[in-house]
C-alpha cells in the first residue's frame, strides 16, 4: 500500500504535466487568434470645428458594429448624428446610415446608394442608438448588427456626421470614409 501512495503523485506529475503544457499552450494561441475579439479602429477629428463638435469615432466589428462618437459640445434636442458605414471596398462611398436624434425616437437604419440618399428603411432587429442631452459627457453611440449590413463579414469604413441646423461637422472628413476595420 505504501509504495501505491508513492506511486500516485509520481503518476499524476507525468500524466499532468503534458496535459496542462498543452492547455496552457492552446489557451495561448486562442487568446492571440484574429477572431478572438472585436477588432477596433479610432480616429480623431479637430476640435471646435462645427456646431455640434465630433472629437472622436471608435469603430468596433464584430458580430455586430458598434460606433462610439465623442463630442465637445453638449448634445440639443434637434440634433441628428449619422454614421455612415460601407461594407464594399469596390465602391467609393457608403451603402448604410445609422442616425439617432438626441432623446427621440427618429433612429433608424438605412440602404443608401450615394451620400445624399434618402435611401430605405432596413429592417433592423438588434439595432441600437442612444444620443442623451441629460449627460453631456456620453457619447452618441450606435449598434448594427452585421444582418442589418447585408451579413456583411469583410472590413467596414465609418464616417460620422453631426448635425446641429445647417451646419455640420464630420469625421474624418466631409464624404471621407474613414480607416478599414477588419471583422474581429
């Protein structure tokens, strides 16, 4: 019985010690793999250069893309913020708009064919905005899952556009789109 007891840790070590090597090295290489998590992309744009301030879009892409604008001035009723999106890179401009209005329910998705476009309501479930005048520090922020992009799988580039009467400040640039973030 003694020499079972003996046996027993020795036997575990060498059973063990692989298997928690090979674990730890999976665990490894999944922690680094492309898919792991959300890619991510951020660009800045000038302060004090519109009505209604842009200083920052996050661009997160995943399962579902999420858009995060910052802003320098507090949000007003009336404003409209927009993100533009395109999901084909053959194309010089975006195929989607997402846009919210601070503390209201005009929100909406929307298939465009140009800048300018109208477009067409998309179907959307899943889709979320919010625009809060009551918390000056929150950024707008806007969730599309892929389905309401067409299923789109490959890189997406933003553009955010914020709206304060006629007068506009966009990031990066008016009708730019901004860099291609990849599907994480």
């Amino acid at each position: 019985m003694a020499t079972l007891r003996h046996a027993r840790p020795h036997l575990l070590r060498r059973v063990l010690g692989p298997v928690l090597a090979l674990l730890s090295a999976v665990v490894l290489v999944l922690g680094a793999a492309p898919g792991a998590s959300a890619a991510s992309r951020s660009f800045g744009d000038a302060r004090g250069d519109g009505a209604a301030d842009i200083t920052r879009v996050t661009v997160r892409w995943a399962a579902t893309l999420r858009v995060s604008v910052k802003h320098a001035r507090a949000l007003r009723d009336g404003d409209t913020y927009t993100a533009y999106v395109s999901t084909d890179p053959d194309r010089p401009g975006p195929e989607y708009r997402a846009f919210a209005q601070p503390n209201s329910d005009v929100l909406g998705v929307r298939r465009i064919s140009s800048w300018g476009d109208r477009g067409r309501a998309v179907r959307c479930p899943g889709f979320r905005a919010s625009a809060d005048t009551f918390d000056a520090d929150a950024p707008v922020t806007f969730s599309v899952p892929a389905g309401c992009l067409g299923g789109a799988d490959g890189p997406v580039r933003v553009t955010a556009r914020a709206q304060r009467g006629s007068a506009s400040d966009w990031a990066p640039r008016a009708r730019r789109l901004g860099p291609a973030v990849r599907q994480g």
